[in-house]
C-alpha cells in the first residue's frame, strides 16, 4: 500500500523559499520487534525517498530504522516557476510509490 | 502407598539448595533484548566514519527537538544549519547519528543550492536517552556539527505486544 500525502503554503510567489511537508505511510518495521506471536517482524523500511521538482533532483533522504513509522519529512525548496513535484520511494521489499503533484508558483507582483 | 520419608537433614539440604539457586539467579547478568549494540559511542566514534579524517567543527548545527520525550518511537526534531545555500557554499548532505541506537546513521539528507535553506524536519526512533548529533558536510568538504542530549523515557526498542 504506497500513499503518501505532500503539502505545501496554498501562495507561492516566484523566489520564494517554500516549506514542503511530506507524509509517507509506511510501518518501518526496524527488524528488532516482535510480533503477537513473538515471531520477529523482518526488516522493512524506506530504502531512498527522492523528490524530484521538474527535472532536478531537490530532495533526498535514506532513512534507516531510526525513522518513525509513517514517516515525515519538511524541507525547503526555492520556487522558481510552476512544475510538477514526483516523489518516488522504494522500500526493503522492493515495493515503489510515487506520488506526482503540481507545484503552482505565481509571478511575482512588480512592486 | 508409601511416601519416601524426608529426613530433618536432608529437609536442610534441599533448602539450602534452593536458596543458592535463587542467590545464583539473582546475580545472572540481564540482557535486555537481541540488539546489534548495547554500549553508547562516543560523539568522535560516531562521526569518524563519515567524515574520514576532515575538519569537523562544533558550530552552525542547531538542533530542535523536546528535552525530554515520553516516547522513544516518535521525536519530533528539526536540525538547521547556518549556510547562505549558494552554489559555492552550501550543505550537500547532512546526517543524523544516534548514540544508542543499533543502528547509528539514522538518516542522512541529500540537499544542495535550490533548497534555499538548509533546514530540515522529521520524526526519530530513538532507543532510550542519548546524545543525538546533527552532522552536515559541507560544498567545500569541511564538516559541521551540533548535538543534544533528548531523555526518552519509553525506548522505541521494546515491543509492541
């Protein structure tokens, strides 16, 4: 189950620097706990998150079992023009997400 | 049917027995669980591996995060690093190291002259108290950190069930 939600301020003017917030649900099991059964639960996290903003790569993070479940990620990013924002993932078990959004940037008001 | 008979002596024995097993249990070390590493590192031991012999200064890191956090599986923390994020000076990647955990890298963050801002936000798993180190390299190859200690009363190492 890949689903992810991003977000970021609903006003973005051209230069800006922007917060991004990404929410990732995945359990990130760190391969140390047990379950109900006590059986241990393998190993299962994000292997490489990248967030790719039209063609250049903006953010990336490789998370280990120190992350939380449903992890969360904020960074700043500087708005130069409208482009899609594509966020891809890949976990233990070789599962992949992505998520594709658009990143409206308005011109900047002449002053 | 006849009981084998205990005698006062060997009533004694048998006691006395017990209650050296017992001492003897008492004294067996406890482990707490299977884990790949149960000393703390020192900050140097932490960071050697990564920076590999570059300079390393303890400036321009700020970390946020709780003093004291109820739960180790979820800590807010923010880690923000004082740089201009130009192309000829700015933080290309920066590494989240834990003191307890078995596993020591707990993120590390690729970014480069179009964040803007080299600040960056998530939410650790954290194996009970310990020194948490923000490090960040820099363009020019040079290393920067900062650390802070977060008390966590719950570790995220214990189980679920």
């Amino acid at each position: 189950m890949a689903f992810a939600r991003i977000q970021w301020p609903e006003r973005v003017l051209a230069g800006d620097v922007v917060k991004v917030r990404l929410l990732v649900r995945h359990p990130m099991d760190t391969g140390y706990l047990q379950d109900l059964l006590g059986k241990l639960v393998p190993r299962n996290v994000i292997r490489s998150l990248t967030c790719t903003w039209g063609q250049q790569e903006v953010f990336r993070v490789e998370p280990s079992s120190g992350i939380s479940a449903n992890p969360l990620f904020e960074f700043f990013v500087r708005a130069d023009q409208t482009a899609d924002m594509l966020v891809e993932w890949t976990d233990d078990r070789g599962v992949k997400g992505s998520l594709r959004q658009t990143l409206q940037v308005l011109p900047k008001p002449s002053a | 049917m006849k009981w084998p008979t205990l005698t006062r002596r060997e009533g004694l024995r048998q006691m006395l027995r017990v209650g050296l097993y017992g001492a003897t249990a008492q004294f067996w070390p406890s482990f707490a669980q299977d884990m790949a590493s149960g000393q703390l590192l020192s900050v140097a031991q932490m960071m050697a591996p990564l920076t590999q012999g570059a300079r390393v200064l303890q400036q321009d890191v700020k970390i946020m995060a709780p003093v004291l956090a109820d739960n180790g599986t979820l800590v807010p923390i923010t880690a923000q690093v004082q740089s201009p994020m130009t192309a000829q000076d700015h933080v290309t990647h920066l590494y989240l190291l834990s003191q307890r955990n078995p596993v020591t890298q707990m993120a590390v963050f690729h970014m480069g002259p179009w964040n803007g801002r080299a600040e960056v936000s998530t939410r650790l798993r954290l194996a009970g108290t310990q020194q948490v180190v923000a490090l960040a390299r820099l363009s020019n190859g040079e290393f920067r950190y900062g650390q802070m200690e977060i008390i966590v009363t719950e570790s995220a190492c214990v189980d679920a069930s």
